[in-house]
C-alpha cells in the first residue's frame, strides 16, 4: 500500500512491533481517562527515574503543541524568546506560538540551527522597558532540525546563560533519543541539564501518536502545577491516555509492559538504527564529486545539494525533501526502520546518475 522505503521523514515509518504490541496490550477492559490509568501512572514513574523527582509530565496530541504550550505555560504576552532562525517553532509552526501563546519569537541566525551564547547576548536589551517586549527564555532543539547537535559543553554554557539572565531554556526533544545515542549516553538528566522545560518527542521516535510536556526544574514548578489547565483550555488534553503511555512505556522503559526486564530500553536500538544508516549514507555521499554535503551528520539526517537534473529520479527512487528550494539543498532522514539494503540501492542510483553525466 506504501513505499517501502523512503527518506522523506522519520514520521514517514511505520512503527516496531513493540509499539503496537504495547497498543494491544493497552487494549482491554476500562481503564480511567486523563491521566489517571495505572499506564499513564507507571509512565509518571518512569519519568520520574529518567528525569529526576521533580519531574511533571503531560501527554499531549503533537509536537507543535507540545512547543506552543509550553511557551504559554511559561511566559506571557509580552515575551519574547530567542529562537534560531533554523527551528521548527520559527519555520514549521505556521504562527501558531505567536496566535496561540501571543508573545514574540526572536529569530537569530543559526546556519547550523544551533544558538551561541554570544549571539544571543546582544538582544537582551531594554530591560524593564515598557515599550519592549521582554527576553524571558531560550528555546533550543537537540538535535536541531539540520541534524547537528549542542555538544555537553554547549549546552552547559547555554543552560549557564539562561540562569544567570534569569531566562527559562526550553528544549524542543522532538528526537530527543536521536541525542542520546549520539551522546552516548543513557542518562536523560545529563542530556537535559539546566532545561526548565522539555517538548519530548513521540512520533519521530517511533510512536503512533502522542508527545510529552516535562516540567524538569524546581523553579518551573508553578507553570508545571497550571499546564493542565493551559492544556485544557487549548484542546490538547488527551482521554485514553493509556495509549500514549504505552507507547512511551515501550519506547523508554526498561521493563516491557508486562514488568519483564529488557535486556536495553528499546529507544537505544531504533535511534542506533536511524543514525547507523544516516552514517552510512553519508559516507557513500561523501564519496561522489557532484554531490555536496552542507551539514554535519550528528543526528539521522543528511543534507546534500544535489545537481538539480538529477533530483526527479533519485525522488522518484526514494522519496525526500527539497529542504531549500533556491540552493537545491536536500534533507534525506533515516528512521529505525531504514535498512542497509535501502542506502545502498539509493547509492547505486547516485553513482549511475553520476556516471551517465560524467560527474562522479
Ligand atoms: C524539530 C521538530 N519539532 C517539532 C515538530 C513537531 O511536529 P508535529 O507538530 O508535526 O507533531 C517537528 C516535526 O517535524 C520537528 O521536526
């Protein structure tokens, strides 16, 4: 019914089995609504284990609201945070954070989607002005959405900035996992250290449906304890959320939903999986002359220019993004279910092209 392969989006695979097992499983007998099933309360736990004690989580329908309502939660109208120019929030939300929330987006240029310190000093101006809105937070996405990554000592001295300017970091974990792996790490505070609040993705990281708001610092303890009602009025409180939590059990815990220790939480394979094969098309890339890599591979995603004679076919091959339509710059991104067999086929198709024009 579908292709069978493709490098459109993550959000373009189909899910492991161990998610839908987890939605069967979520599947019997009545269960309370919003929030209060024993699926949705075990999830609550786990949060708690990877994220800290103080953690407060809720599950919402989307990515985008998780973002939007997590700005509402936190600021007020006549806010503004500083975004990279590069961020979902900035480009991919069709307004919604400034008709939703109200406030205003600051964009900073970021080529490689990734905010500095010392670009974004220079627009904490007017404090205390009426006439201005105000700087209150910084929003990040790691990985960004060109597939690179803040490294631990970015990061630091981000999360450092925020709190000595008194501003709240929020961190778009749209492929959070995708980080880790990355990182090399297992330990989500260590990935989110200095982060007031956190959208923690679901669909790109293999799920059906559902993502995650986690309030993960003391001071945000307030805007924590008001999202419900935030979520609410701004429609996005789930019911059955048994589902999603059964999801994000099957994804993040390290037990499968019949309490059974896994050998690994099953996020370290699939998000291995996706950056292995975004390695690996990379390196076959890499070694043709006509094409161009433009970012650096430090997530699942590849940005390449192509010739543009040759993007009908190779999309025609393998579905993928024109990312930049004036450059020809393309995003190809790899899932937990991209295979060898995929990458490999899509190279031969390169190479031939590259062959034929005498290009490679
Ligand atoms: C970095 C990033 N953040 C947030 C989202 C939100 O996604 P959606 O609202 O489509 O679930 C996406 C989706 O592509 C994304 O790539």
């Amino acid at each position: 019914m579908f292709a069978s392969r493709g490098f459109g989006s993550d959000n373009h695979s189909g899910v492991p089995d161990a998610v839908w097992q987890a939605l069967q499983c979520a599947n019997s007998g009545f269960a309370p609504a919003y929030g209060t099933d024993q699926l949705t309360q075990r999830c609550d736990e786990m949060w708690r284990k990877l994220f800290g004690p103080e953690t407060k989580a809720y599950f919402v329908f989307n990515g985008t609201a998780a973002n939007v309502l997590s700005l509402a939660a936190l600021l007020r109208s006549h806010h503004s945070v500083l975004v990279s120019s590069m961020s979902h929030l900035h480009v991919d939300e069709c307004g919604a954070p400034e008709r939703v929330w109200g406030g205003k987006l600051l964009a900073i240029e970021a080529l490689d989607g990734k905010l500095r310190v010392d670009d974004l000093r220079p627009h904490l101006i007017r404090k205390g002005d009426q006439h201005h809105s105000q700087v209150k937070a910084v929003s990040i996405t790691q990985p960004t959405e060109v597939g690179t990554l803040y490294s631990r000592a970015e990061l630091r001295e981000l999360a450092e900035f925020c709190q000595s300017e008194g501003l709240w970091l929020h961190m778009d974990g749209a492929r959070l996992v995708v980080a880790a792996h990355r990182w090399g790490t297992e330990n989500f505070r260590e990935l989110t250290e200095g982060v007031d609040v956190l959208s923690f993705g679901g669909t790109k990281n293999a799920l059906v449906f559902g993502e995650a708001v986690l309030f993960l610092s003391p001071t945000s303890r307030q805007a924590a304890n008001e999202f419900a009602f935030v979520r609410k009025q701004l429609m996005q409180l789930p019911s059955k959320t048994r589902f999603i939590a059964a999801q994000f059990l099957a994804l993040l815990d390290d037990k499968d939903l019949l309490g059974q220790p896994l050998s690994r939480p099953n996020w370290t394979t699939w998000a291995g999986q996706a950056c292995s094969m975004a390695d690996r098309l990379r390196e076959g890339l890499e070694k043709i002359n006509a094409v161009r890599i433009t970012q650096k591979t430090q997530a699942n995603s590849v940005f390449a220019v192509f010739p543009r004679a040759w993007i009908k076919a190779l999309r025609d091959h393998t579905f993928f993004y024109v990312w930049d339509e004036s450059s020809f710059e393309c995003r190809l991104m790899c899932s937990w279910s991209t295979q060898s067999q995929h990458i490999d086929e899509f190279l031969d198709t390169v190479r031939r092209l590259a062959e034929t024009n005498n290009e490679g």
